[in-house]
C-alpha cells in the first residue's frame, strides 16, 4: 500500500480523460470540416448550376431575339420589293393608259377598236338582243358602226358554225359610262341582256386591267429579274 499514490492516479485518469477529450474533439472537427465541405461543394454546384441555367436562359433568349430581328428584317424587305413592285407595275399601268388614251384621240383608230370590243362582246353573249352602254360623247360614233357590227357578227357565226344568227344592237341613252375608281373611263363600251342580268364589260379600262392580269408574270420577270 506504499506505493499508492492517490494524487498520480488522480493525474492519469485526468490525463486519461483529456485525452479522449481531444481525440472525440479533434473527431468532432473533422467530421464538422467534412460536413462543411460536403455543404460548400453542395452550394457551389447549386450556384453553378443556377448560373449555368441563366446563361443557357439568357444566350437562347439572346438567339430567339436576333432570329426575330433577322426574320423582320428579312420580312421588311420583302414588303418593300413588294412595295416598290406594285408601285412600278401602277406606273407602267398609268403609261399604258395615258399612251392609250393619246391612241384613241384618232378617231378611225378608235371606231375600229370599238367595232372589234362590240363584236367580242357580241360572240361572248351570244344573244339575239344586245344593249350597249358608253361615254356620251361616243353614241354618236356608236351609231355609225351599229349595222356593220351586227353584220360582220352574222359573218362571223355563219362561218364558224354554219348557222345563221342574227343579234340587234341597241344603245343605252338612259345612262352612261362615266368613271371607275375615281378615274374617268377611257372608253369601250359594257354589252348587257336579259333585262341588264348578263353583262359583258369592255370598256378598255377592264380589258387594260385584264392584260396586265394576264402578262404579269411576264412583267414581273421583265422587270424584277433574280
């Protein structure tokens, strides 16, 4: 019992206990800088991530706009051809009826351009009563090729069909041809029947408008070529 020393057991066990103090401390350390880390590189990956989703946000809303702009700028293009398209075609129009206009004023030109538009409206109809409708200041000139229309049609008929087919031609004094979107008509005549339900409009207004129906894609690719 000499050599018991209650003071030095005393110090061991303290010792002792310290000891696994630092060691559980030092354990608690590692697992609480392991845990940080297992949290930072959580976070870190979530942030990256999230800004890796708002660049991929941003870079395709970025293209979605340039694509619109690129498509409106392609499409503001195409409306100013087509724009400056129509436009020319108008002038090119208003040439030819000015240049048509000036054709007419020569007044054995413009019987004769009568007598073919009566006679295709004639053939067109095909009736035995024809009423004609013009400008006021054409029944005169009208009148003077009512017989030779009526007889060259009856010519015509016979020698396409070998009947015989007469129509009467009369002319429309009650009213008159006078304009047609807000411009004056150039002349012509409309040919009517059956108590006005069938007609046949040539006046050189429509059969002007018809010709530039017709060789459009001609004028077009005359005119605006690739």
């Amino acid at each position: 019992m000499a050599d018991f020393n209650p003071q030095e057991r005393v110090k061991k066990m303290v010792n002792a206990i310290k000891a696994e103090a630092n060691e559980k401390a030092e354990q608690i350390k590692d697992m609480a800088a392991q845990q940080f880390r297992i949290e930072k590189n959580k976070l870190l990956n979530q942030q990256k991530e999230r800004i890796t989703e708002e660049y991929k946000k941003k870079i395709e809303s970025y293209t979605i706009e340039k694509r619109i702009q690129r498509s409106s700028k392609i499409n503001q293009s195409r409306l100013s051809k087509m724009q400056a398209r129509f436009e020319l075609i108008q002038r090119l129009k208003e040439e030819v009826r000015q240049k048509m206009a000036k054709l007419i004023q020569d007044q054995s030109v413009y019987k004769e351009l009568l007598k073919n538009l009566i006679i295709q409206g004639m053939i067109k109809l095909l009736e035995p009563r024809i009423e004609l409708t013009c400008l006021e200041q054409d029944v005169q000139l009208i009148r003077t090729i009512l017989v030779e229309c009526q007889e060259e049609f009856t010519v015509i008929i016979k020698r396409e069909t070998t009947k015989d087919f007469k129509t009467t031609l009369s002319i429309n004094q009650s009213q008159y041809l006078t304009e047609k979107g807000g411009k004056p008509i150039l002349g012509g005549v409309v040919l009517s029947c059956a108590n006005s339900r069938i007609v046949c409009s040539n006046t050189l207004d429509d059969r002007l408008e018809l010709s530039l129906q017709e060789f459009l894609p001609d004028i077009r690719n005359g005119l605006f070529k690739k």
